[in-house]
C-alpha cells in the first residue's frame, strides 16, 4: 500500500479520479480515499493544511492501512533562483524551520529527541521523480523542502531560509510528514511544483493558476506509482 497525501483539495483531486476500486473513510477529520491506481494499491488523503494535520493523516496511514511509502504531492513556493513558477522540487531532506530551542543553545531546526535538523528522505524515490521530470520535459531540481507552519511571504525570510537551511522550496506539510515516516521507518519523499516565488508576488488569478501546477504534480505522483 503506497499513501499519497496533499493539503488542499487541488493537490489530490486529479489522483482521486483515477482510483478505482474506492472505498472512503473518514478518520480525525481527514478523508482517507483507498483504491487501486495503475493496479497499485493506494491511499490517497486531503490532510489540511500545516502541520498538525499533515502528521495525522501521515500517522494515521501508517498505524490503519500499513502503508510501506508515503508521498507528499503538491506546490510550494521557491527559496532559490534555480527554481521558478512550474519547475519541480525534489526532496532530499525536510526541515522544520519553525522548530527552534536555540535560546537553550540549540541550532536552529533542532528537532528534540531525535537530534537532526535535516530529515532524510528516500533517495532512490527522488532518483525517480528526476528521471521523469527529465522525460516529461519538467525543469526539476533535488534539494531540503522547508516547512513551518507560515506562509512565506516576504522576500528577507526566503533568503534566510535558503542561507540557513539551503532550502530550496518552502511549504507547510512535508516536513511534519518526514518527522513522521523518519520515527516509523518508512520511505518518504515529497514533490512540490513551484506555485509562487515565496516572497508576496504571486500570479494573477492565483487559485486557478495552483489548480494547473497542482495537475503537474499529480500527472508526476502517478507516473512514480507505475514505477514502483
């Protein structure tokens, strides 16, 4: 069982489509859609949005459907000038940026208990998503995703995020779910198709625009799922 998890609706509604063999349950809250997908067995949710509900649903897919990998499909905003609106970020790590015990003399990041700032995701997961970025004509770069629950915004704070972190993309889930999935011993990997430039400009007619880069994401989650 392979769990496909996005915040909003637009993130996953194009994978729903394709389910087949749907069953529904509703758990905390979160609807956890279950099926086959290029006869796969799947999971598919709409966590919500930060990162509470990203580590629920994520938690959730683990103790009830046993998922062996779960992946994170959505948009992000960019924190580099190597990725602009419709390219694609790759995970090779998540951050929580918003974690931060450094008044005690910790470094920024630090997550307590498990002493890491940078989460590991799974390489050979991204290794994939690269190959078919490249075949489907996706400009697409592997680096840290950011997460905290914060909606980048301002040009000052992108900086310092990519400085401080060489974060490459900044969002509101995947870390959360990489905390998760690190603790449990499951594969994880997150996509994020850049949405906006993360520092207060954003395309004009902004939520139609996220429903077509969203589609980005979801054509690539489900050419991952063949591969796998």
């Amino acid at each position: 069982m392979i769990g496909i998890i996005g915040a909003m609706a637009v993130e996953v509604a194009e994978l729903k489509k394709l389910l087949q063999d749907v069953k529904v349950d509703c758990i905390s809250g979160i609807e956890f859609v279950q099926g086959t997908l290029n006869g796969k067995d799947v999971v598919v949710a709409q966590s919500g949005v930060g990162k509470v509900f990203a580590a629920i649903c994520a938690q959730t897919m683990i103790l009830k459907y046993g998922v062996s990998t779960i992946i994170n499909s959505g948009v992000a905003g960019t924190l580099t000038d190597q990725l602009h609106i419709g390219d694609v970020a790759i995970s090779t790590g998540c951050v929580e940026h918003d974690m931060d015990t450094s008044a005690l003399g910790d470094p920024v990041g630090l997550i307590s208990g498990i002493n890491l700032i940078t989460l590991p995701t799974d390489p050979k997961l991204a290794e994939l998503i690269s190959d078919i970025c490249d075949a489907s004509g996706y400009r697409s770069l592997r680096g840290v995703i950011a997460t905290g629950d914060q909606f980048i915004c301002s040009t000052e704070k992108r900086q310092w995020l990519n400085k401080e972190f060489q974060a490459i993309a900044g969002e509101m889930e995947s870390g959360s779910i990489a905390h998760v999935c690190y603790v449990n011993n499951c594969p994880f990997v997150a996509i994020r198709v850049i949405s906006d430039e993360a520092s207060g400009k954003a395309p004009e007619d902004f939520s139609s625009f996220v429903v077509e880069v969203a589609k980005i994401s979801s054509s690539i989650t489900q050419k991952l799922i063949e591969k796998l």
